[in-house]
C-alpha cells in the first residue's frame, strides 16, 4: 500500500503515539502494510499511520519513528520523509523526546528546535544525488523553519528554543558527552530527528522541530536516566503538545 497523499507529516517521537488518535482519529494503518516501510520494535513507537484533516490541511500523522540505533541506515531511517514529500506533504513537523542541557528548560514542556547538530557520524544524502529531486550540497542555513517558529509561538507564546544535538543511541549519553554537546552550542539531546530534518530540507519542505523535555540530560539530572522516565514525562505534556499541533496546523 502506497501513502494516501496529503499536505503536512507529523511524525510523533518516543511516548507520544497516542497523540494520534485524539488530533484526527480513525482507523491507523500499521506500517506493516505499507509498501517498504520499517518497524520499530521500540516501547512508545505504535508504529502506524493516521490520516485526516486539520483545518484546511489533509494531515499524515506518523505515530512512531526507525532509528539508527535499531540497526537501519540514514537512508531507511528517513524513508518516510521521501515518501511523504512525494505524496505531496510539503511540510514536515517533527517531534522528539529530548534531555535537556539548558538550565531554563522545564521537564514536560515542548521546546521549539532552532537548529541542530548531527553527531549521528552519518547522514541520508550518503551516496549518489539525484537533482532531480534536491541539490547536491543543500542549504542548511534555515533547517527548521523561522514562519513555522514564529507561527507556534502565536499558539503557544511560552515556548522556549534551543539547539538539538542528535546523538546515534542507543546509550544515554554520558555526562562527558553532554558537556561536550553544551560546549557546542547544543541545549538538547536525543537520538533522532536531524536525519529526517536534512532529508526534509535536501527535498525543499520547510521543517517544524519541537522537543519535549522528558528529563534532564546526564549529568545535569540528579537521578540515572531510564526509559520509562521519559515515556511518562511524554504522556504528561500530550495536552499541551496536542493544543500546539493542532493550532499550529489549523493555520497553515
């Protein structure tokens, strides 16, 4: 089975499945049955597709994500971005559970992403260009779009920002490692994200990153850092997640 074509693709990261159901309901398609696509095997991905409409936008929203960690490469990981742009999505909204580096950052709060480091060592443009479909030394000067900012923090004046550094996993990240990413520039951690985002901009969607802070990163966090942790600090901020999403796709 092929993507129904649409306007907008959400991808829903770790925890935050069940956003799915309540933005636009119906009857998910499992990625099993869709032509080619991966499964994650990972606690918190249901791994399946929803389709609807939010204000004037046909929206694909996909509850769960592969990640490198699970033993894909960058261009598996990023096969969903390829094949929603081709069935028309010229917006990409991508969503994470994040560690968060920044003092100001509160646990459960959305955080907008302003830009990124790939510390992955790898990347999904790896290989032969075809310029048919993107250049072959893309611009990443405006990975996540500034209008796409600008529009969430009408829905949500509150929101924080700060620069995502993409890390392979599956290992939490080291308090050495976090220090490092802070020294960069980086003010979140966490292990997806930036492929689909190079993927997304390589292919000219504009692209929408938000956060949400589901624990404070190694070092930085009083306590050892677990799964579990960040899934119910996920559910914890779903309303507020969901009342951005949705104002934000209503408006575009």
């Amino acid at each position: 089975m092929r993507l129904p074509q649409g306007d907008v693709a959400v991808a829903l990261g770790s925890g935050l499945s069940g956003l799915a159901a309540s933005l636009v309901g119906g009857t998910p398609i499992p990625y099993s049955e869709l032509d080619g696509f991966p499964v994650s095997a990972v606690e918190g991905h249901q791994g399946a597709l929803y389709t609807g409409e939010i204000g004037s936008s046909k929206v694909l929203l996909f509850a769960g994500r592969v990640h490198l960690y699970e033993g894909y490469d960058a261009k598996t990981v990023t096969r969903w971005v390829r094949d929603a742009i081709d069935a028309g999505c010229q917006t990409i909204v991508l969503t994470n559970a994040a560690g968060g580096i920044r003092d100001d950052l509160d646990v459960g709060a959305p955080c907008l992403i302003s830009d990124h480091i790939n510390l992955t060592g790898t990347n999904p443009l790896i290989g032969p260009n075809d310029d048919s479909l993107g250049p072959r030394f893309p611009d990443m000067t405006d990975a996540y779009s500034p209008a796409l900012r600008k529009l969430a923090r009408e829905v949500d004046p509150g929101l924080k920002e700060g620069v995502y550094a993409g890390f392979i996993g599956p290992s939490y990240e080291t308090p050495a490692e976090v220090q490092m990413a802070k020294a960069m520039g980086a003010d979140l951690v966490g292990m997806s994200t930036v492929l689909e985002a190079i993927a997304a901009r390589h292919r000219g969607a504009q692209v929408l990153g938000i956060s949400v802070v589901t624990n404070m990163a190694a070092g930085i966090s009083k306590t050892p850092l677990s799964h579990d942790e960040v899934a119910t600090s996920a559910k914890a901020a779903a309303a507020r997640l969901e009342k951005l999403l949705s104002g934000v796709l209503e408006r575009l």
